[in-house]
C-alpha cells in the first residue's frame, strides 16, 4: 500500500513538472489515488466545478460531482473497467458546487506505476455544456413534428388502405398500382417517423425501463420466428448458435431487448447481398454479462466509416448503395438502450467480408 502511494506521489511530483502545460490545459484534470480519492486538480477543473483545489484534495471524485443522472450502475461498471486496467469514456451530467448542472465529455483512466501496476486514476474533462444545450433543442424539435406528423400519416395509410381494399369502388390496373406505391411510400414515412420518435426519446432519456425476468433464449427464439419473413425475402439463413448450458434468467426490459435484436438482425439482413446471406446468432455469458454477437457475411463497414456507425443519421455509402431506403437511427438506439439497461455495444468488421455487432447486458436477479 505504501510503495503504491508513493509510486503516486513520484508521479504527482513528475506532474508539478510538467504543470505550466497540465494547468493550463482546457480541459479539467483531476488525479485520484485508488480509492478515488482526490490528489490533484487543475485550474480548469477549478473553474468548471466551482471546487476549489483546497476544498476538494482529500475528497472522492464522484460523491462530489454527482449529479443523479447516471444510476449507480453506470458508476459501478465505469469502476470496474478502470479498475481492470481499462480506458472509460463517457458522457455526464455532472453537479457544480453552486448545484448548477454541467455536461461533460469524460476520459477516466488508471495511471500506473513502474511495474504497471495501478496506482491512482486520472480524469479529463471537457465541458460540452453549449453542445448538449443545441443537441437537446435539436432532440425536442424531431420529437415534437414526428409527433405532429405521425397523426396526419396514420390518416393518410387508412385511406389508402380503403381505397386499395376497393370499398370505394373498383380500381383500373394502373390505379392499383399507384396506390400501392403511395401505401409502400407511406408505410416508410410512418417507420421513418417512429424511428425519429424513438431516436428523441433515448436521446431525452425518455426512455423508460420496465424489468421483469426474462429467459433471453427464449426471446431470441421468438424474434427469430417474428423475423423469418424479413429474412425469406432475402433467402437469409439465421444460425442460432443456443449456448452449451442454460443460461440464467436476467432481470431486464425484454421490450428494449426485443429492440436492440430486432435492430441488429435487420441491420445484418439489410446490408448482406442476397443469395449470400448467411447469419449466426450466439449467445453466452462473459464475466456477470449476457454476450450476444450477430455475425453476417454482408458488404462490411470501412475503417474510415468505423468510427461513425453510431452517430445519429449516419450511412455509409456501401450501404446506402444496398438498403437506399435506411435512416442511419437503428444503431443509434441500440447504443443507447443497451448503455441505458447498463450494459455496450461494439463490433469488428471488414470492407466486403462481413460484421459482427456485440451488445452486454447485465446478469441481474430482481
Ligand atoms: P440504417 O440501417 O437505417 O442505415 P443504422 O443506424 O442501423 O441505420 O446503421 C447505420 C449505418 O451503419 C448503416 O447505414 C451502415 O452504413 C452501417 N451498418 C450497420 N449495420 C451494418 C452491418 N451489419 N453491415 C454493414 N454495415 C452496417
């Protein structure tokens, strides 16, 4: 414990030389020791907490700048990827001393002594307040016209549909066929609509969470077979690999669960050419966490399109080129759901040979 703390102290001291460049640094610093206790900060940590450095040295990080939007699940698996050696990267509320709230972008990381062992932990912050602050005017006008739009295209699909049904009387050859152009046109307006809908609500935190118990294989089992017409169409086989042994009933929402399955087999199916589309679903459990990974043989994600797959609107032209008909919001939520029910989503893929998409969710008893 003492070499620990005094590999800290060399490294604290290493800091003061470099301070002109840390002090004076955009973005707030702040070095804890293991515990999460508060050893150093910087002036622009200072300004944007409100803290002063000698009111804070001592304290422990969180408990001061909490603001109660992340639950206390977020905060356990941020410590539990720092604590193992990893690099955590997140998006927070976060409260000031005056109690105003202020977003950030954070990156914390564990700092390490000579032997690699680790020592203490270091935070960057950078203040996004302005961002969010647009981004959230943003999320409210999409929430408020597909609202106001979905209403008007619900009537619109009713009254196709009558007209097609032929209760208006009967339709000429030509007539049938535009009509059913404008109910496929309306069907895509009336999805496009719902996935805006669910895009603001995630991004609102609007989202609400309704756990239950739920047996995961048993879901995936019913959305393949809800899914089976969709992937008919495009003569997919889905190989749903069941894992070697039960797997534990999770305490989770299976109708966000249902969401992200629904969003990454469509995707998989989507961007595969047809005649070679072969998917496998597998599902197993990995350190307290269902592991699921969805793997296609499709057109691929290239390394400059990588790091934008889960930006709102986002398309990558190999994709627009295959599925003109997509919105770049599916990935989006799934990222969000899956942060929300406390577990991730990422994947590894290759230009032209295919992806895997991998998502986490929690192993939780109610
Ligand atoms: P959409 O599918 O409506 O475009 P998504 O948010 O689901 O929206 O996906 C965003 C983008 O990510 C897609 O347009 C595509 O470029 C890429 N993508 C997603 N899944 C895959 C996949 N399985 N294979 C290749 N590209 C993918």
């Amino acid at each position: 414990m003492e070499n620990v703390d005094d590999e800290l102290k060399n490294i604290l001291r290493d800091t003061s030389k470099l301070s002109s460049i840390i002090e004076n640094s955009f973005d707030g610093i702040v070095i804890t020791d293991k515990e999460g206790v508060i050893r150093y900060v910087n002036k622009a940590w200072e300004k944007m907490t409100g803290w002063t450095r000698e009111e804070v040295i001592g304290k422990v990080t969180p408990r001061i700048l909490k603001s109660g939007e992340k639950s206390q699940e977020f905060y356990e698996n941020l410590w539990k990827t720092i604590t193992s050696g990893g690099v955590a990267r997140a998006e927070i509320q976060d409260k000031r001393k005056d109690g105003a709230l202020y977003d950030t972008d954070e990156i914390i990381m564990p700092v390490k002594g000579g032997a690699g062992e680790i020592v203490g932990y270091a935070g960057f912050q950078r203040d996004i307040t302005d961002r969010k602050k647009i981004d959230r005017m943003k999320t409210e006008f999409i929430s408020v016209a597909s609202h106001q739009l979905r209403t008007p295209m619900t009537t619109i699909r009713l009254f196709v549909e009558l007209l097609s049904s032929e209760d208006f009387g009967e339709l000429n050859k030509d007539q049938k066929e535009h009509v059913g152009e404008i109910y496929k046109a309306t069907k895509r307006m009336i999805a496009l609509l719902n996935d805006l809908l669910d895009v603001s609500r995630a991004d609102s935190g609007k989202l609400k969470i309704n756990r239950e118990s739920v047996d995961v294989e048993e879901l995936v089992q019913s959305i393949l077979e809800e899914t089976k017409l969709i992937t008919k169409s495009k003569h997919c086989g889905i190989h749903f690999d069941v894992p070697g042994q039960k797997l534990p009933n999770t305490y989770t929402d299976p109708h966000l669960l249902r969401q992200i399955f629904r969003n990454l087999l469509d995707n998989a199916v989507n961007y595969s050419n047809v005649d070679l589309c072969r998917i496998s679903l597998k599902l197993g459990t990995e350190d307290g966490f269902i592991k699921v990974g969805i793997t296609d043989s499709g057109i691929g994600i290239s390394d400059s399109d990588k790091e934008r797959i889960f930006t709102r609107f986002f398309r990558a032209e190999n994709a627009v080129r295959i599925s003109p008909d997509g919105t770049g919001l599916g990935l989006h939520v799934v990222k969000n759901i899956a942060e929300l029910l406390g577990g991730r989503v990422w994947f590894e893929s290759e230009l032209g040979k295919g992806s895997t998409f991998y998502f986490t969710i929690p192993i939780s008893v109610e």
